[in-house]
C-alpha cells in the first residue's frame, strides 16, 4: 500500500460502496471503505489517507459535516458525492472545505479521472503524471498586493503580516490571480488551469472557492466582472 494512492471511500450504499472499490482498486488505488460518517472519521485518523471521497448522505456523521472535521485536521484533498445535482448539497459541500464533487450516478472512469486531476493538483505521484509547479506562471519570489504578500517560493501567504492558512485548491487559485493582476480571468478558464477540467465544468465549484479565498484574504482583494469572471486587484 505504501506505493499506492490511498483512498478513503465512504458510503452507506453497500453496492455502490463494494462496486467503487473494485474498480479503484483495479486503477491501482489502495482502499479504505466504510459505511458511515464516524467510522470514516476514525478511519481517517489511523491512516491518512492521500484523498476522501465522502458521499452526501451517509448515517451518524453525514458527509459534509465529515468534511468540515477532516478540513479542520488536513489539507488531504476531498471529492464529495451526491445523489442530486442540488445547489444546496453542492454548496454545502464545497463551503465544507471540499475540493469537487461528482454526481450520483456516476460512471467509474469518470470518477477517476476526477480523482487523478485532483491529485495532480496536489502534486501527488499518484495521480499519474507530477502536477506542474503551480507558480510555474509567476515569477519566483515575494509578490505583495496591499497588505497581501505571497511567496511563491514558499507556497506560503501573509495578509497584514499574519500567516493565513490555505488548501492547496485555494493556493493554486491565488497563484492564477496573481499571475495575472488586473487582468479578467473567466470561470471556465479558472476550471481548466485550477481544477484540470478538460471538459466543461460546474462553475459553481469556482465560485464557492473564490468566496472562500476571499473570506481569507480580504472581501475586497478579487474584484467579481459580471458576466466575464474575476481578477485580483493590482
């Protein structure tokens, strides 16, 4: 297991659930399902898994709120799964910290793929290819928009002086604004250098994520240009 991608998979669906974790295990992940929240939560805890995928609708500690725990412990990577295409439960899940989300039914290779451009993202072996630097578009160094200081070195970043804590999806996100100050970038083409969708996308993912960021690195800094996308003010 130790040279596998090792997935928490969590569902109270006993096909689903026995039907997903063959067919990841025969993409080469290594597997860890349950069938509720709190044993999920435990299972999280013994063994680290390198990403979740957390249904919606599970008994004792449902999904989201699973996600809000793991989000307070990691960075790990989540995926969350939903029976509906529902804003709410979509919302929900990404405010929960989640990083995407797939809708139920869903068609295996789909799901992995899914899987694989996340872990690109976080720049896991696992994923298949290594994930390029996310500051492969920025310049090396400390880049400062006000009171906002990014260091693309370090991955890391300070608002006012004080370190703020980002996911890795909220860090390449910054990365893409800052690569670009002043300048309009368009959901969709956030979806596609962000998320790695080489297909069209939920752009609710993106929104959700910026509203995040922002609560992070002040209301004001990623300026909304209705009907075009976003951009980070210079």
């Amino acid at each position: 297991m130790a040279d596998q991608t090792h997935v928490l998979f969590v569902e109270d669906d006993d096909v689903i659930r026995e039907a997903t974790q063959l067919a990841l295990e025969r993409d080469g992940f290594a597997v860890t399902a349950m069938p509720d929240g709190l044993s999920g939560l435990e299972a999280f805890r013994a063994n680290r898994p390198d990403i979740a995928l957390l249904d919606v609708m599970v008994p004792g500690l449902d999904g989201v709120s699973l996600c809000r725990r793991i989000r307070d412990e990691s960075t790990v990577p989540v995926i969350m799964l939903s029976a509906r295409a529902d804003s709410i439960d979509v919302v929900l899940g990404l405010e929960a910290g989640a990083d995407d989300y797939v809708t139920k039914p869903f068609d295996g290779a789909v799901l992995v793929a899914r899987i694989r451009a996340v872990l690109r993202r976080f720049g896991h072996a696992g994923g298949a290819a290594q994930a390029e630097d996310p500051a492969s578009g920025v310049g090396g160094g400390t880049l400062t928009f006000g009171d906002l200081e990014i260091d693309t070195d370090g991955m890391e970043v300070r608002r006012a002086g004080q370190p703020v804590a980002l996911t890795p999806t909220e860090m390449r996100l910054l990365l893409e604004f800052s690569s670009a100050p002043g300048t309009v970038l368009s959901r969709d083409k956030l979806l596609e250098r962000v998320w790695d969708y080489g297909w069209g996308g939920d752009t609710r993912v993106v929104d959700v994520h910026v509203q995040r960021l922002r609560q992070k690195i002040g209301q004001d800094r990623i300026e909304t240009v209705r009907g075009f996308g976003y951009k980070l003010k210079a």
